[in-house]
C-alpha cells in the first residue's frame, strides 16, 4: 500500500511513498536495535566526524532540498531556504557532541572515593514529524540523536514524506551506516506500532496539542521517554510607539509567511491603545499586496495551504467569524484558480474571548484585538491555553522587559515578528505547547537522546 504525494498547488502528483504495517515497523526497530550495540560503541569523536559530513553533504544539496521542501508543502523558495538552513545548523551544532556529552567529576567526596557522571545514548529513539517542516525538524532530531550515540527510525508526515527520503539518501551518502537511520511512513496506525515498540526507548514529536497529549500518554504507558511539542496561539503585542515599517514588515511575515503553517506564525496582534486604527490600517495595506502562487516562482510572497483538506478547515474558521459578526478588513480575494490557496484573511476589534483569539487555525488568517493598555494585553494572551511564542513591539525598554517577565510562553519576542531560537538554544513552549520536560535541540536534545549514570570509585591501598 502506499500514499501519494500532490505539490499543493498544482495539485499534481510528485511521488509516492510505501506505508508501513506493524510488520514493517517492527523490522525498522529491530534493524536500528541491531544497529545500536556497534554504533554507540564508535567514539563520540568518531560519530561527530559522521555528522561532520552529513552537514557538509546537507550543505552542498541544499537547494535540492529547499526545492522539494517548496514542491510537496508549497512553501515559497525563500521560506524553504530558510528552514533548510534552519536544519542544517542543528546538524552543525550536533558536531560539537564531544563536548557537549561531557559529565562530572569529584574526586575526593568521601576518604578515598571519587564519583563521576557521564552520559550514555539511550538505544532506539523515534521522530514523529509534522507537514509544516518537512526538512527542518527531522534535521532538529535526528543527527542529535544520533551523534549521541542512539540509532534513529523517523516517521515524516504522509503529506510530505519525499524530503525525508532525501535526506536519508544524503546521509547514506555521507557514509552513516546502515541501521543508524531508518524511515517508515504511515499514519496513526503507523505512530502507534512504533511507540508501542518494545525496542524503541524513547519518542520525539512535533504537531498540534491533541496528538502530542495522545502520543505522550501512549509513550509514557509503554515506559518510554518522550518530548511532544504541541499547538501554539501566538499574540504579538504592538506599543502605540512601535507602530512603524519594520513592525509591519515583521507582522505581516509573521502571520503570512508559510501560509500561516507554522507554529510560530503570529496568528493574533494585540493594539494596545492608540497603535489601533494606523497599525490595522497599514497592516491591511501590506497584506494586499502578497502575491500567491507556486512557492517555486521566486516572485511570489505566499504559497498554497497543504492541501484542499486544510483549506476547507481554515475556510471554515473565517466563514464562522463572519457569521458571528467579526469585522473583516481583508476578506481573501482572487487566488489561483488551481491548487489549495487561500488569501490572506485579517479581522479587527475581535472578541479575544471568541474563536478567532482562541482556536489554532493554522492558516493566513489574522486577528486584531484591541487592548486599553499593557496589563491588558498580557492579560488576554496569558488566558491562552497555549504558550509557544509571543511578541512585543515597542521602543521601550521597561515594556519589553515587563512583557518578558510577565508573558507565560517558552519563546518571547522583542521587536521580532518570529521568536525562532537558534539550534543551540531550547525550542518550545509551555502549558498545552509542550507535553514532557525537555525541548527540541539545544542543551534539552542532549539531555533527551542521552541519560546520566554516575560511577563511585574505590581503589582501597594494597599496602
């Protein structure tokens, strides 16, 4: 059986991929579970000069990359260079593994006793990736995974499954051996025989907050370590003194960049006081004059959503706004007549209590609220049962560090419309964004793909 796979906006086929049964699962566990023994074993300086040439052979096929990140999510070609790039520097940071494992040491801490800790890959980790990043959070998961020690199987969404065959065949090619990475496609089915693996030891997943709940409280009954980063609500606060082009640029790449397909798409704006009426007013401005089209053409500002599927529920979202009275500003308008586009959609003076202000729509569809001051605005973005990004907009510094402070999310903006930490900082957010203790790459990834035992040493005098 296989699926497959439509550029979005041709709606013409670009491939196929296999899916996988709980046989095929199984086969993919038991490889890497017999890849494991002679790979953790390798020197951790000798896995880093593994992960040295994969980022090398990333690095010469990137546009290769960027382009089928382009073709089968739909993304434009400056938004696919820029996740590649994105994937690659977390393969860059997984290179500094040699230092990165080191544990403690102290000697002495009782008479004639030293103690140390080191860290150790756990065996067989899982990724669980969504569309919205097809190249971007395998490369986030599995070259730190696997510089660690581990064997790595990843599951990419059935929506845009061939980037991930890419980068399989790139590491390949870069001499990773065999077993070390492994992909399996499929859907739940397919998620639930790999967690459900008695060889896999732990589980990475990226989507919205009701899968990532499921896939924690699966992980966690099967005994398993999991991190699960869930759906985001993005507010982005504007100070009547940050009302200017750059956060009006920022906003509106923000809120329409990747067709409003990522999880730090700024989806509301909260105009604090006076910011309202010309903040709305040039943010409509600017939103009218994105062009769409095929994400390949390097003239256009926005692509397709991922599919017709994904259209009718953003669709949906708008249709009831507009039902329920919101003001639209920006009510779509003409789009390609083939393919799965939506234009961008922006309401103002929204109900933050409403569904516009609530509910992930993960689309280009933008909210305004309107807040009477900074407590306000705090206020109604901390009710959120999200808590992935948020951002401020202002030339004051005490707002800023207030709204820091005060804000309940894991990545916080300051004049930044996406509040994107680099590989080497952690990546997630709080309350329903996230599902388990440890973050996407930085210091978190090394944590989650190793575990920490300590040996207490006595070599008691012959004499």
């Amino acid at each position: 059986m296989t699926v497959t796979v439509f550029d979005p906006a041709t709606q013409q086929p670009l491939g196929e991929v296999p899916i996988a049964d709980a046989a095929a699962c199984a086969r993919a566990a038991e490889i890497a579970r017999g890849a494991f023994p002679a790979w953790s074993a390798v020197p951790v300086v000798e896995r880093a000069r593994h992960i040295f040439r994969f980022a090398d052979a990333l690095e010469r096929r990137k546009e290769e990359l960027a382009l089928c990140v382009s073709r089968e999510n739909g993304k434009t070609i400056a938004d696919a260079r820029a996740e590649v790039r994105r994937g690659i520097e977390a393969a860059e940071f997984a290179c500094g593994m040699p230092s990165l494992m080191m544990g403690d040491a102290l000697g002495d801490v009782a008479r004639g006793i030293d103690c140390i800790s080191v860290r150790k890959p756990l065996g067989v980790c899982v990724g669980i990736t969504p569309f919205n990043f097809p190249a971007m959070i395998p490369l986030w998961m599995a070259p730190i995974a696997i510089a660690a020690g581990n064997t790595f199987v990843l599951k990419p969404s059935p929506q845009t499954p061939l980037t991930a065959e890419l980068i399989l065949e790139i590491a390949r090619e870069s001499g990773i051996p065999a077993g070390v990475l492994g992909i399996v496609h499929g859907g739940v089915e397919t998620v639930h025989a790999l967690i459900d693996h008695p060889a896999v030891a732990a589980v990475s997943f990226v989507g919205s907050s009701a899968v990532a709940r499921r896939v924690q409280e699966r992980a966690v009954a099967a005994h398993k370590r999991v991190q699960a980063l869930g759906g985001a609500k993005n507010f982005m606060v504007v100070m009547p003194d940050g009302v200017h082009r750059a956060t009006i640029d920022a906003i509106v790449a923000s809120a329409f960049g990747g067709a409003g397909q990522r999880c730090l798409a700024g989806s509301v704006v909260l105009a604090v006081g006076e910011a309202g009426d010309s903040l709305v007013a040039q943010l409509v401005e600017a939103a009218k004059g994105l062009r769409l089209g095929r994400g390949v053409d390097p003239s256009v500002d926005m692509g397709p959503v991922v599919s017709h599927d994904a259209r009718t529920r953003i669709a949906g979202y708008v249709e009831r706004a507009r039902a329920a009275g919101a003001t639209a500003l920006l009510d779509g308008g003409e789009t390609p007549p083939d393919g799965s586009f939506l234009a961008p959609v922006l309401f103002d003076r929204v109900d933050p209590h409403g569904e516009l202000a609530t509910e992930e729509i993960f689309g280009p569809v933008l909210a305004v609220v309107r807040a009477a001051s900074l407590d306000d605005a705090i206020a109604i973005a901390n009710r959120s049962r999200y808590g992935n990004a948020s951002s401020i907009f202002t030339a004051d510094g005490g707002s800023a560090r207030e709204f820091a402070a005060r804000i309940e999310a894991g990545m916080i903006g300051v004049n930044i419309g996406v509040a994107a930490p680099m590989a080497f900082f952690p990546f997630g957010g709080v309350k329903e964004s996230i599902f388990g203790d440890l973050r996407c790459h930085g210091k978190d990834a090394v944590a989650f793909y190793t575990q920490q035992r300590v040996v207490i040493t006595r070599w008691p005098s012959s004499s």
